[in-house]
C-alpha cells in the first residue's frame, strides 16, 4: 500500500508554481519585448519620415539676374535665364501691350528660361517672383526697332584663282545690322576677345543704308562715317563719310524676308520652293557686286543675331 508523503505533494506543488512563475514571466517578458519593438518601430517610422522630408526640401539660392535690363526687338523674341533661382517663377508685366511672357521648358538651365516677345516700341517693367523663396526682381525691358543683320565675308576667288577686291574700310567689320526705322540706320559690328575663349560684340560705326529696285536689279547702298584711318567710327566730329554701291542679287525667300521686317514696300511673296529654307536657313546669300568699283562680297543672313545694347531706339 502506497503511502502519501507530504514532503513530496510540496515539491510537487513548489514545481508547479515555480512552472507557472517562469510562463508568467516568459509572458511578460514577450509583452514588454512586444512593446518595446513596437515603441522602436514606431521611432524608427518617424526618424525615417523626418530624413525623407529633410531629403525633400531644397534649400534654393536667392533670385538673381546676370542684367536688370533688357531689349527685345518688336516682333522679335529675347530670352532671359537667370543667374541663380529655383526656375518656378510668375511673371507679371507692367504693360501688357508692349510685351507678353512665358516660361520655356526643355532648356538646359536649371534656373529656368523667360520667354519675351516685343509687340509695340516702348519702355515697361518685368517682375519676376520666385515661388519658391517668395523673392522678386523688377527687370527693365525695353522694345527696340526690328533689324536683320548679314555677315560679311568676302568673296570666292574667281576662275583665275584670284580673290576679288574687298572694301578695306569693312575689312575688320564682321557684321551689318540693317534696322527698320524710318532713318535706314545701320551698325557695323565685330568682336573683341576679352579671354582666350570668350569675347564681346562691340559696334565700330553707324550709317545709313538703302535697298532700291531698278528695272530687275535690286541695289544696296552704304554709307558710314570713317576715322583718319580709313576705319569705321560713331565719333561724328572726326569721321568723314564714304559710301558703296552694290548690285544685288539673292533668292526669293531672302528679299521677301528683308522686304517683310525692313518693310521696304516691295512687291514679294514667299516663294514655292520654301521648304528647302526651312533646314538651310544659315545659307542665305546676299551677293553684291561694287558698281563702279571691282568690290565684291557676300552678306549671309543670320537667325537670333542680337546687337549689343544701347544703341536703338
């Protein structure tokens, strides 16, 4: 017969509540872990939202420009980029009936390109403000005379492998700028290097000029004021004035593009062979050939060609 022990019913009591203690404790201890890693998951949630909206701001530099002033050929279009922004910008213009604006994309700048087009001659104000920083800069821009500039080159060497005469008065002259107004005013235009890869455009003398029709000859004529030197010059007290006639030839779509924005009153249309402009627009030729004297040279019309500052009305 089996006897009962208490000493063993208390050991087997003591291991029973022992057991229960450590699952009691296992328990806890799987609770405050729980808590602790969700506490932990939580922070680390909002650490990671605190960098992304760090990463996320951008910290733009303040509104600049390289110019606060500005021309824009009437019918013409002038481009702005400004020197430091976030290239989110409205625009808003003094007087809407000299210019109208517009933001560009596909540009290259990562501050962004303002579009200007000139409709009427006149002075008005530009106001940019950046969207991003809330700062503003106030432009002067001003709607000057339209003009078509030639570059000016010499022509081929003839048959005989000779190189026609040039005017030695245009022979460091690179440009003719011939402006719409009612004077026929001109600028004769090269460059001066100012680094070893940069330069400036600088205007050495100013004329007159004029484009006439005679039976089917068209005939450009310049004349411009010259120093002791033979050389163009805008100091009117100390040149003296020479003038050339040239016998003019080109084709259609270069007289109907210098008859419709120097508004010479010819009778033109564009011709029906304009499609081949399209692509070769840079290849527009005026030829001209000295009357009375054996000068020839070659004036190739030239897109967004823009005279230094200043100088038009």
């Amino acid at each position: 017969m089996q006897r009962f022990s208490p000493l063993l019913h208390l050991s087997t009591e003591v291991n029973y509540l022992t057991d229960l203690s450590q699952i009691h404790f296992i328990k806890q201890y799987i609770k405050q872990n729980s808590i602790m890693k969700s506490k932990t998951q939580l922070l680390m949630t909002i650490l990671a939202l605190i960098l992304m909206a760090s990463c996320d701001k951008v910290e733009y530099q303040s509104l600049s420009f390289y110019s606060d002033y500005r021309e824009v050929p009437i019918h013409g279009t002038a481009f702005i980029s400004p020197k430091t922004g976030s290239g989110n910008y409205t625009l808003e213009v003094e007087n809407p009936l000299l210019i109208s604006t517009e933001m560009q994309t596909g540009w290259s700048s990562e501050t962004g390109m303002i579009a200007i087009q000139g409709k009427l001659t006149g002075n008005t104000w530009l106001t940019v403000t950046d969207n991003a920083t809330k700062e503003s800069q106030k432009l002067r821009i001003k709607v000057i005379d339209n003009y078509e500039t030639m570059r000016i080159t010499k022509a081929y060497k003839t048959d005989k492998g000779e190189v026609p005469p040039f005017p030695a008065s245009l022979s460091n002259i690179e440009w003719i700028s011939l402006v719409n107004n009612k004077a026929r005013d001109f600028y004769l235009i090269n460059r001066e290097s100012i680094s070893h890869t940069d330069y400036v455009l600088k205007v050495r003398g100013k004329g007159t000029y004029t484009l006439d029709k005679e039976g089917e000859d068209y005939r450009f004529t310049f004349s411009f004021l010259v120093d002791e030197n033979g050389q163009p010059t805008l100091d009117e007290g100390l040149g003296k004035t020479v003038s050339y006639c040239f016998r003019t030839s080109m084709n259609g779509y270069a007289l109907h593009r210098l008859n419709q924005n120097l508004n010479l009153v010819f009778d033109t249309s564009m011709p029906t062979d304009w499609k081949e402009f399209i692509t070769n627009e840079w290849d527009t030729v005026v030829m001209m050939e000295g009357i009375d004297t054996e000068y020839k040279m070659y004036g190739s019309l030239l897109p967004g060609f823009e005279i230094p500052v200043g100088f038009l009305k």
